[in-house]
C-alpha cells in the first residue's frame, strides 16, 4: 500500500458541495434542510475503486479502465469526479501488479489528489478486501484513517456525480442511526441497515437458462433491477463481511450488498441512480463515454470581443452562436489588455472564441495562449482556441488575409504539444447585410464543429466562413 | 395494413448471403458444410419489429426509434440491417398512428424494401400482436404470405448481422425438426422447440428489491442471462401464444419467448449473442450508435490517383494512409477518364480521396460528383470526397494556389445539399524528403479527421498540410 503523490492542483473547479452556487447542486435532495453542510452529517468517508479488471468484454488488450478517451486513461476521468467531492477523505485505488507503475504515472500526470494505491487480487470481491485493508488501520505500516463509511465505485463508472455519491452515504448512515434508535426504544428485532446502493431499471429482460442451453424461465422486469455502483457501507459492517467470508464468495460473488445481508445481517437501502451511472463495458461504451465528454465540455464558450460595443461583429457572432447551439452556455468577454480579465473564465471553460481581439501580429495570441497553458485547463481536456478574423472579403483579397496568417499555423503546432488547439476562421464582414448573415452563420457552425469534435488534425487550419 | 412503396433501389450492397466471398460470412456458423443456400434450408421467413415505444427513458421527446443519426432516423438503419437479408420475405413494422406518416415517408425517403406497415399496440406485446396478426392472412385484406418462421427484432438495435437471425432461425425450425423426429421414432414425450432468442451476459448483477425498497436477495450473475433480441418463432406457435395471452400478459409482459412457453408449451433455445445486439435506450446508447456508424462507414477509403507509377505522390500518400490508419482498408484505382473506372468502388466505399485527379479545373470533379450523386451511396450516408492537391509550395505560393481552387468552395456547397461532403488537401510536395513526409503525415491525419467526423461544417474548405 502507497501513497500517490500530491503536489500539484488536480481540479480545476472547485469542490462541489463546496461551491455557493455551484450548477450540480442535488435538487433531489434537500441538503438546505437539513441544515449542515455534508461533512458534518456524515462524518469520514472514504472510498474504494477496484480497478483490477483485465476487460476482456471490450475486446481489446489494455484494460478498459486505462483505455484512452480524449487521449486520458479513462480511470482519471472517474477519480476526477470522486476527489471533487471534498467530503471524501481517501480514495483507494486497487490495481493489479503490472499496472501499478502506470497507474502512478496517471496520477503523477493528471495530479490527482488523495489517492492511495493497493495491490488489487485476482477477482473483484478480493481486489475491493485488499482496498478495505489499506483503511483498516490494522495493517502494518498503514497510513489512512479508518473511515466510519466507505464508499465502493467502478473505475469504470467515470460520470457519478456528488449527488449521488451523497444519497447512497446518508442512505447507509441515516438508515442505521434510525433503525439503531427504534432498536434502543422499542427493542424491535429488526435488520439494522448499514449499507446501500445505487439501482437501475433492466433494460433488457433477464432469463435463466435451463443446463442445456433452454429458456428455464423468465424473470419479471417489474420487480428486478440492476444492481449498479456506487454503493455505501458502515466501513467496519462491509470490513467484518469480507473478513468473515467465505472462499467460494471472495471468488464468485459480485455483490457487495449481498455479502452485508449474508455475514453481517445488516439490510442494503437500494437508491434509485440516473441513467449516467452507466458502466463502461463495451466497445460501444466507449464510443459514448468520448462523446459524452466531448459533449460536457462543450457546454460553455467563452467569446472574446475587443470592444463593449453591442453592435460589433463580435457581439453579432456571439447572439449567432447562442442561437445556432442552443443548450451551450455562452459567455463573452472584453479582454482588457492589462487586467487579463479572461483569466475570471478558465476556471469554467475549455472553448475561447476570439473575435478580432488579435492583431495579424501573433504577440497576442501569444499571450492569450500562455494564459491557457499556465492554468491546469489543457492538463485535464484539449483546449480550443479559435481566432476569427472579421474583414470584407471584396476590400483585402482572403489570399492576402491568409498570407499574413501564416503565423497561426506555426504557433498551433507548438500549442498542439501542450494540449491547446489553435485554429483561425476568416468571417465575411461584409457591407451587404445577408452575406454578412451567412458568414455569421457559417462562422457558427464552423466553431461548433472544432468545439464539438476537438479534432487536433485541423489545428493551424485558416477556415473560411 | 399497408405496403410500403418499393419503387426505388433500397441498398446499395448485394444481398449479403447471396454475395460471392462476402466479408460477413458466418465464420462460427458452418454453413457451407449445411450444403445449401439458407433460403433452401428455412422456408418463407418474415419480420416483426415493434417501433410504437414513445421513448421516455432517452429522456428526449421524439421517440428514440426515430431520432437522428448521422442525420437519417435510426430505425431506417434497422430496416437496411434486416432487408439486405434476402431471405426474410416480409418486413412488418408497427408504429403508432400519430408516427404513420413519418414512417411512411422514412420508407420513400430512403428506398427501403419489403416493409409493411401495421398500427402499433399501447404495449409492445400488443404492438407484436398487431405485427403477426398482419402475417397471418386471416385478415380481411391481408397482402402478405403466412411465413413459416417469424423473427421478432427490436426497431433500436441497428447492428443486427445475418449471422444471428440466421442462428436463431434455424436454431427454432432445427431444433423443431429434430424433436419431431424423436418424437416420431421415440415417443418421447419431450417439450418439442420452435422458439429461439439471442442472449448476452449480465453486465450489472440483478437484486430483487423488497416492497420498502431494501436489498431483498441478489441474483447469481452466472446463472442469468440478458435476453435480447432478435428471437424467432414457427409462426403458428407464436401467433397461437398471442391469441391465447392473457390481457395482463399483453399489458406487463415482456418476454416472447415466455409466452410460447407458458400458452404453447414451445421451449425456447437460448442462443448466445455478439455485443453489437445492444438496444438503444439512453441518450449515451446514441452517441455510441453514431460513433459506431461513422466508424464502419469509415473502414474503407478508396484512393484515386491519375497514374499508375507506384512512386507518385499518390501511391505514397496511399501508403501512409494505410499505416497511419491501420484497421482502414485503403483501396485505389487509377481515374480512366472515358470507362469511368471509380464505378467498381461505389458499391463498397463512401470515402473518396482523389490525388492530383482533377486540375484546378472544375469540370472533372463535377463528373466525379456526378458519379458518386448518381449512385445510391449519398442517400443511406454521408458520402467524404477530397482532393488532394500536390505542388511545391516554395514554387507556387499557397496563397495562388488557393485562389485559383476557390470553386471547390462553391461546389462543395451545391454537393453538400445532395449530402457529399466535398473538401480540399493542399499538400506540399517538396523537394526536401523530410519535408514531404512531414506532409503526407499531416495530409493523412486531416483526411482521417474528414473521413472519420464526417462534419458538414467544413465542407468546401481548403486544408493545408
């Protein structure tokens, strides 16, 4: 068991539930209510993320969890979603031996914080005990908390919000101070619950087959569900479960919350999750887990215009924009020369639109792009920079514009290299007020295409709009 | 009941069992060692698939059989998985009253044959109801023949190969057979087989919730299979089962093969699927359809070249196609400008690179387009057309270059609208090796960008490499 290294920033945004009005807040959940922040409620928490699996379903030779979506392994986009929540203390990540060395480069990488490495075992149930161990404080040399409740996750599950991080948690805990009260007062004989898990609806109906390969009969869908991650536990109910079960479990089983039931007596609330607790099996997951993420960071560009003035080509392009794609967040600014006031949106954003702001000198692009690559924006997703140029094509020649462009394409090859795509669009400024319309919208469409796929063979490209 | 319009060349591929060497044999399934033509060995064979679901769980309003991938209905590719199989006789597809008219006109739009349209149910077992009650020829009005064997498909599982309709045909009609023979020569009083259904392991452990939504029991995963579709039925037993079912099994049910079992005591073979069955069910299940989609039309890309001198620029930016884009089979062909050589490839291809083919002449791409706008390739996609332009750029200056290929801008516009996506490559062929390397890397990165997005965003575009 290893501590992984922490020395840089590994989050961008902050904390969740630390936020004042953070857009993930949980409108299922009336966290107001109860008065406290979610800290104080649930006392340490810490969680385990199997990561063992040799994903022999995807069909391909690296384990789904190391394979790459948007160029990063796909275990960082989870542990990325686990360590913003703050209330999280610990994450344990179990790896088998031959991974251990490249999953300590994606942590160094990728600065992920709070994370401790164990050796994972040879199914899931033994890689998720090993996990439980490093937190036990009973192993020599250990160096975590014994937490009051851990959390279990996939490393393949990597789009779990805080929300329901939260409600399997206070599931797990509030159940068990609830029933532990009615037990002191009224003595009742009941299951204590201490445990809890997210559910889905099947999609598909599920059969069980008879020995010789015939339907035997076929399960009700009303009354099943799919048992998904995360899951919740009174770390020392899930510790005990493990320690006291038996081989034939630790090598066959797959449910947590059934060894509760089964060693520990203790009963599983079953949380109704949101379809993104998906988990990333096939080749097919993978597919959609890029486009997902492709999509998520692309909800917001930022435009930036050199001038306050409503009328400005910039001001146009950008009401094009929130037109054009609709459900994207568009927010602009005026980049002021000295203050560098684009640096209040790199905490949110990974699309900068520049309209006009730059010169045909590439000093300011310069110093636009050593913003972006100083902050941790690029460390995480590939950031797009698009510079449009605004000038009628009958008054300069586009073959003349191009020319003194030239430089675009020079200073993107060098941005490619620290993740930043750069790439120009010449807009038809036009006295002649429909082709003006249809530059703009072509500029639109154009922008969506390099936000939306963030293809870096098109970086450098001068594309006319 | 009505027939759909049948007048227009649905599918621009052969029939995939009737294709001599056809790359989607059935290498698990020993046909040939059958010694016949499946169509011999089946008897008349027709489809149900039920399209009447309203789609709430994608969480969208239009109903996800109808919603857009790579701009064409998703259920459109459904129905050209199953009608280039040309022994099933008989498409039926039930939808909804309201969706009648936008069903129709999927059929005209995309030429698709054999389809037979039928009122959906409010359940989709009464949806299957409608379907075979079409099929059965005890109708007033009835067109189509009583099939012997009847396959039920779902209309959100687009990946359907020939390969497991056929497994689950004749799985139910052999299997039948062979208990007949028993039975005749036996006596044995054995449950007799003519249902047959796909299946796919469990990707989530199924739990069984209790009424206060507490863990109940867990289901052991090995011993429970994912029943998917497509399953096939000996007509009468199917449609016997449907007339017998209770109101509450057309209204809960949701298992076919159940309902042969429970109401015709027809046991059902179990026949074990390949990932690509999945079901398109939530909003990520259609982001992977597109990619997947994209991705298969881009397995082959058809090089055009004006020589047939193996050290031309174009068998070389041929060959680093190839090894920059392992897993694409690069084809190319040499433009004969009177036989129209390039005919031969679009059967097979929708991606066409064309190498120092035209002039910065408009004329000869215009033939080109012409061509390819004839065929029936535009209508089921995309179809990526790029021309690749070679020159030293210290020669003749990029920006000349550019202006004098400002028709492609122009056309590409027009080909757009015929859904041709038409985009230019300079690339530079330098005298200096490293530098024309550099180059024909870069030429492949973009084209693979263009081939594999597929974006009409940058139609018309001139990229430079």
């Amino acid at each position: 068991m290893e501590s992984g290294p922490c020395s840089r920033p590994a989050e961008p945004r902050h904390c969740v539930s630390g936020r004042a009005g953070a857009g993930l807040a949980f409108p299922a959940f009336p966290l107001s209510a109860a008065g406290a922040e979610p800290g104080s409620r649930i006392g340490t928490v810490a969680a385990v993320l199997p990561a063992g699996g040799c994903g022999e379903r995807m069909g391909v030779r690296t384990p789904k969890q190391f394979c790459r979506v948007l160029e990063r392994p796909l275990i960082s986009y989870t542990l990325q979603a686990m360590e913003r929540v703050c209330w999280i203390k610990d994450i344990v990540v179990t790896v088998t031996g031959e991974n251990m060395e490249a999953m300590r480069s994606i942590i160094q990488r990728y600065g992920h914080k709070r994370i401790s490495l164990a050796e994972a075992g040879a199914t899931r149930h033994r890689s998720i005990f090993n996990g439980l161990k490093a937190l036990a404080e009973d192993q020599p040399g250990c160096e975590l908390t014994r937490p009051e409740v851990v959390i279990i996750h996939d490393a393949v599950r990597p789009f779990v919000e805080e929300d329901i991080l939260l409600r399997v948690v206070l599931a797990a805990k509030e159940h068990g101070a609830m029933i532990s009260q009615i037990w002191l007062q009224n003595k009742l004989s009941s299951i204590p619950i201490e445990a809890a898990g997210a559910i889905r609806p099947l999609v598909s109906t599920v059969v069980s087959p008879s020995a010789d390969g015939h339907l035997d009969h076929s399960l009700d869908r009303a009354k099943h569900r799919a048992s998904e991650m995360p899951q919740a536990f009174h770390f020392d109910v899930i510790y005990e479960a493990y320690q006291k079960c038996s081989d034939f479990d630790l090598e066959f089983g797959t449910e947590c919350l059934q060894l509760a039931l089964k060693y520990c007596h203790r009963k599983a609330k079953l949380v109704e999750g949101t379809p993104d607790l998906w988990k990333v099996t096939y080749k097919q997951d993978l597919c959609a887990a890029e486009a997902m993420i492709k999509e998520k960071i692309s909800q917001e560009i930022c435009v930036v215009v050199n001038t306050k003035d409503e009328e400005s080509v910039g001001h146009l392009l950008e009401e094009v924009l929130r037109n054009e794609l609709n459900c994207i967040k568009v927010t602009s600014t005026v980049l002021d020369r000295t203050s560098g006031d684009i640096e209040n949106f790199i905490d949110q954003c990974y699309s900068f639109i520049c309209v006009n702001v730059v010169s045909s000198e590439s000093r300011e692009t310069r110093k636009l792009l050593s913003i972006l690559e100083e902050s941790s924006l690029p460390l995480l997703y590939p950031v797009v920079v698009v510079l449009v140029h605004c000038f009628d094509f009958t008054v300069v020649p586009l073959a003349q514009k191009m020319e003194n462009l030239v430089w675009i394409r020079e200073l993107a090859k060098e941005a490619k290299g620290r993740n930043v795509l750069l790439s120009g669009v010449l807009l038809n400024h036009s006295q002649d007020e429909q082709k003006l319309q249809e530059s703009l919208v072509q500029s639109a469409a154009i922008i969506a295409a390099l936000v939306k796929e963030r293809n870096s063979a098109l970086v450098g490209q001068l594309l006319v709009a």
